[in-house]
C-alpha cells in the first residue's frame, strides 16, 4: 500500500467490481485550493455521519470512545 501512496498514479478503488473510490496522490497537499479542502471535509463529515447512523452509533458513543481513547493513551495502555 505504500507505494501507492508514495506513487505518482490515480488509484482506483473497487468494491465487488464497481468503482468505488480514487486516490489522487499529492505531491504538495496544501497547494490545494482552500475552498476545495473544505468541500472534501464536508462530504468526508458527512459520508462519515452517514455511516455512523446507518449503524446506530451516536455522538455520545463517539465521544464516550474518544475520551476512553485520550485517557488509554496519557497511560501508555493505548499503543
């Protein structure tokens, strides 16, 4: 996977034979405009919150596992 990611190629991403994602590798990711980097947050926030819902989990559960993942890791029991 690495060198997919390393590489210079568009990647095109299959799930059961239909296209389902490209990657776009960037040389220099910030040179993207900035409006472009805040829609492809927005439809990565809502692809996610779509998938959270679709499966029930809501925001307590979210942050619940959040704090749950900030404590394990100032112990060293999350590594």
């Amino acid at each position: 996977m690495p060198e997919l990611l390393n590489g210079e190629d568009l990647v095109f991403v299959t799930k059961h034979g239909k296209l389902t994602g490209i990657l776009v590798p960037l040389a220099e990711p910030l040179e993207l405009p900035v409006e472009l980097r805040h829609d492809l947050l927005e439809r990565l926030g809502a692809a996610i919150s779509k998938h959270l819902d679709e499966r029930g989990v809501g925001e307590e559960r979210v942050m619940g596992d959040f704090e749950k993942w900030k404590r394990d890791r100032r112990t060293g029991r999350g590594r």
